[in-house]
C-alpha cells in the first residue's frame, strides 16, 4: 500500500472521522482508524460500534491497499507533520512508514481485515436540508435530551418531516425543546429519533452554509448522513416517542414579553453565581406589569437583578433551575421574546413573539420546597 497526500487534507480527514473512535473498547480493533485506498483517494474510517464515520482525503495512489492504524497516535502524528506532501507506504507485515520533509516516523498497523464491515442502510427514504439549518436545529434543542439511560427513547431527539417541514423535538422530564423550520414540500413524511451523541458530533462535522446541504437516509432502523466526503451512519432509536403536542398548554394566564434577551442572560448568569453557591441551584422570577426582578441566594449572600419586560395578565413568583433558564436563553437568537405562566406550579413556555419557529418549556422548582 502506498500513497501521498497532502498533511493539511489527511488532518481534516481524520479530525472528522475520529468523532467516532472508539477511546476504550472491549473490541480493540475499535480504537484505530481504517485506511483504505479509493477512485479519488483514500477513505479513513472510525467506528465506536455504534456510530461509523468515513471521511475522503484526496491522494495520489501507487498501490493499493488497507491497513488499520492506531487511532489517537496516528491522528497525534499527522498533526504534527510539517506542511506539504506526506508519503505513506505499508509493508506487507503491516509496518508503516510516514515520510514528509525531513520527517520520518514508522507506525505497526494491523490487517484491516479484522475492522468490522460498513453498515448497511436499506434506504426507505431520504430527505437533504441546509446544512446551517440541520446545525441551529441540533444545537437549540439537543441540550434537553434526557441523560437516564432507562428511559431509552428520551436520550434521542425525534425529527419530524411533513408538511413542508421539519421538527426536532427534545424532553427529559424536566425540560422540552422543539424547533420548527419550512423546508422543500417535497420532501418525504417521516419520523424518527436520532441519538442524542450521534447529533452532538453531527453539530461539530457539518460546518457548512445555507447554500450546502446534508443529506439523511433512513433505512429501517438504521440511518446514514452524506456530506462531501463524509459518510456516517448510526443506528436509530426504536420506541415510541412521547406525544409532545399534548403537554403543551393551550392558554396563559400572564404573558410576558421580554424586551432584550441579551440583557436577561446576563442578570440570569450573575443571579447564577449565587444560585451555584447554594444546594438547590434555584433562581427565583417575579413577575409585575412592567418589572422582571429576578434573584437568588446563598450562605454566601444574595443577588438581585432587574429588567424591563410587558405583562399581560396576573403578577406572579416562579422559581426554577438556573442551568434550565441558561440553556434556552443560550438557545434563543431572538432579541425579544414571550414567556408564559399559568400558576406558580405550572410549566414555563417559552415562544417567540412572532411566528413558531421554537417552543420551550422548563417545569418550576417549589419555592417552598
């Protein structure tokens, strides 16, 4: 096996096919990146058993070829070559040797025969969306995936395609998240639910605009994302999904419009200082016609924070987590939006004040409790 290609292009392969390495696994093939020579190339594949990533490096090939390399030490090695045409080549008892300048290191690969084989997608149906899209939909909703491994279906976001669009809908409990974007009318009627990590290192691989796009293709239980020289494929979540529209509530008591978002992230961030402070990480709204006071205290002392907001209906006291506040905020490009009470026991929506692209929802703490 032998080749040459460029170190810049090789690291940009291999920074996103090691997404999927496997750092300890009872299968220790799992912890090294397969390379195969391909028509344009070579492709380097890593695998963690459940998600597979394959990304293409264009090279020039001598001969071809595959071997599995050990993964952190080959990724570590490449990036630190000096700029410019590496050459690789692989003897026939799996010793490697990378030559780029005046550097030469020699690695001991094993057969590749031993990696498991690529997964198979029986495509059912397949739906592209703008990569930016795909990107804002995981990032304002993924962080209220559930983390409690039994109840399985939740450690997943549900994707919702119809009806001219496209739905991404997160809940552990104690939180929900969905984001809702208009995507082609063509597209196909589908729905499914996508693992929480296998879409948090979607979030860091696609990198592109509105103008590139991404392609997913479901199969089964099984699903495979297409990018430019990117394959990757996982494994869906099977189970019936909650039904989310549901514990939605359908009216509010007091709505209230808040102003400037930026301004109460920050007064939710120094109210977090305190609320970390304490045991029950609580911060702790009152809400009147003109006036968001929000506040929070410790052993150590107290924070209080104001802001101008417009209120609709009834006054009231909430109280809740902070780090569940923080993560929409942070989730939230608008600059104002609505925020929506029933009674100081009931559920927190959060909505924008034009339209429905978003939908949050965080439960209340007790203040009391």
């Amino acid at each position: 096996m032998k080749f040459s290609v460029d170190t810049s292009r090789l690291a940009d392969a291999l920074s996103t096919a090691t997404h999927a390495l496997s750092a300890r696994s009872t299968l220790p093939i799992l912890e090294g990146i397969l390379i195969e020579t391909a028509e344009s190339g070579i492709a380097l594949t890593c695998s963690d058993g459940s998600m597979t990533i394959t990304a293409e490096a264009p090279a020039e090939i001598a001969e071809e070829g595959r071997i599995v390399m050990p993964g952190r030490l080959f990724l570590e090695v490449v990036r630190r070559l000096p700029a410019g045409e590496m050459l690789f080549s692989a003897s026939a008892n799996m010793i490697a040797t990378l030559k780029c300048a005046g550097s030469r290191t020699t690695i001991a690969g094993k057969p590749a025969d031993l990696f498991p084989q690529m997964p198979r997608v029986d495509e059912t149906s397949r739906v592209s969306l703008p990569q930016a899209l795909l990107r804002d939909m995981i990032q304002q909703t993924s962080f209220a995936v559930s983390a409690d491994e039994s109840r399985k279906i939740l450690t997943g976001c549900l994707l919702e395609i119809g009806g001219g669009e496209a739905r991404m809908v997160a809940l552990d409990g104690f939180r929900f998240a969905v984001r809702i974007a208009p995507i082609d009318a063509g597209a196909p009627a589908l729905s499914a639910v996508i693992p929480s990590r296998l879409l948090q290192e979607l979030s860091k691989i696609v990198s592109g605009g509105e103008e590139d796009t991404v392609t997913l293709i479901f199969g089964g239980s099984q699903l495979l994302v297409e990018m430019e020289n990117v394959r990757v494929y996982a494994s869906l979540l099977e189970g019936e999904y909650i039904k989310y529209r549901q514990i939605i509530p359908a009216s509010a008591k007091t709505v209230v419009t808040v102003l400037d978002r930026e301004q109460m992230a920050l007064c939710v961030e120094r109210a977090s200082l305190m609320a970390r402070e304490s045991k029950t990480n609580i911060i702790k709204l009152s809400v009147s016609p003109s006036l968001m006071v929000i506040t929070s205290t410790s052993e150590m002392g107290d924070v209080y924070e104001e802001i101008q907001v417009e209120t609709e209906g009834e006054g009231l006291e909430i109280a809740f987590n902070v780090k569940y506040v923080t993560d929409v905020l942070r989730a939230i490009d608008d600059e104002s939006f609505l925020m929506k009470f029933n009674s100081p026991v009931s559920p927190c929506v959060i909505a924008p004040v034009e339209g429905g692209a978003y939908t949050y929802m965080v439960l209340p703490l007790r203040l009391n409790a």
